[in-house]
C-alpha cells in the first residue's frame, strides 16, 4: 500500500520554463513533507521541505505547496536549469510514534533540456 | 569531506553467502538508517538506530542484521544472501532535526 506516490515517472521541460513535479499521500497522519533529489550513482539529497501548518515554503526558485484538503504537495522550480535534471522523491513523516521515519513515493526523473 | 559514506559501492556475490556494507558519519549525529531501494524503485527503510538501540525494524528478514559499533557506524550484515537481496542499499543519518536524513552514496548489491 503505497502510502505517498508520485504518479508521474518523468518529467521533460525546457530550460528556462517551470517544471512542477506532483506527489500525492493518503495518511492524514503526515505533518511534514520533504523533496530529496538525486544524481545517478549518488545518495538522495534533501532539497526543501515543509510543515503540515503551512501551505508554502519557497527556497531560491524551488518552492513547494502543500494542499491539505487534496492531500497533495507538488515542487515548483522556477526557472530549471539543466543541472537540475535528475530523479526527485517525496517523502513524508509523522513524527509521532514513527521516529521521524521518511516515506518515501517512487520519484519522478526531470529532464531539463537545453 | 564526506558526510556520509558506504563501503563497499558495489557487492557482486552468489547466493547462500553473508556478506557485509559498512557506513560512517561524520556529522555527529545521533540516529542512523539503512535504506533498500528495489528494482521498482522504491526507498523502504530497514532499520534505525540511535544511540546504539534499534527503534525501528520493519519486517525485514532476520537474515538482515545491522550492528553499531559506535555512533559513528551502523554496519548491515546478511546472512545466507538470496537473488531477492539484489538492490541499492543506502545509509542516513539524522541529527537535530526530527525529518532531515542525510544519505551516503549507496551500495549497489548483486546476488548471483
């Protein structure tokens, strides 16, 4: 039972223009969401993340929104960049009882073109 | 330097052997993970310790044995390796902060 999913497997954008990458959950127990990226051949990186109380954190041209009601978070970068091509996570937690466990969705490749 | 590192990056062994991948922090922090990333993909913890006591196991064959030897070091043995072991194994580690993971490069593991 796939708790957080992100039902897009890849993304392809033109430099310059956004790239908006979803993620959806189903466990209204999650009060904290968080994008990780990754590089092939590397570990995640954490990239953003964001509080079940708020509805938008922004980070330099990465921003995400958080849509309660929906149980759905999407990325916004703004405006991509080749570098930023690679596979995106979303992952989220309960803190309570769970110890700060991630769950993490199956990751959407970005491809960026030049 | 790195934060995180796995040792070694990539394990090709046969079926019915025990193997081991190491992992080190030097952050300083107190909780660490191991990570399996299957062939679909997805990023499933395995186990957790902080301050050298498991608080996390989940349903991971008793094959599967992480050993801490300080706070620094959350190594994973497997015992009695079978095809359905092959996969990307990463560690994290976490300090302060009760969500951010920070993760080493993985260890590609192959079972022949």
């Amino acid at each position: 039972d796939q708790q957080v999913k992100q039902n897009s497997p890849s993304l392809s954008v033109q430099e310059g223009r956004i790239s908006i990458l979803n993620c959806d959950y189903t466990n209204s127990m999650f009060d904290y969401f968080l994008w990780y990226k990754k590089y092939p051949a590397e570990g995640p990186t954490f990239l953003i993340s964001i509080s079940s109380i708020k509805d938008k954190n922004e980070d330099g041209r990465f921003t995400v929104f958080l849509n309660k009601s929906a149980k759905h978070l999407s990325l916004h970068i703004v405006p991509s960049q080749p570098g930023d091509s690679a596979v995106y996570f979303c992952a989220a937690s309960a803190l309570r009882g769970s110890q700060g466990n991630l769950i993490f969705g199956k990751g959407t490749k970005l491809s960026v073109k030049p | 330097d790195t934060a995180v590192s796995q040792t070694p990056k990539y394990l090709v062994t046969q079926m019915g052997n025990d193997k081991s991948i190491k992992c080190e922090q030097n952050l300083g922090h107190d909780t660490m993970y191991w990570y399996k990333q299957d062939s679909k993909k997805f990023l499933k913890i395995m186990f957790s310790y902080n301050n050298k006591e498991l608080i996390i196991n989940e349903t991971v064959p008793n094959r599967f044995s992480p050993k801490s030897p300080d706070k620094a070091h959350l190594n994973l043995h497997i015992n009695s390796l079978e095809l359905g072991d092959s996969a990307v194994y990463f560690c994290a580690s976490r300090g302060s902060s009760p969500y951010e993971q920070y993760f080493g490069p993985g260890t590609r593991l192959t079972v022949t």
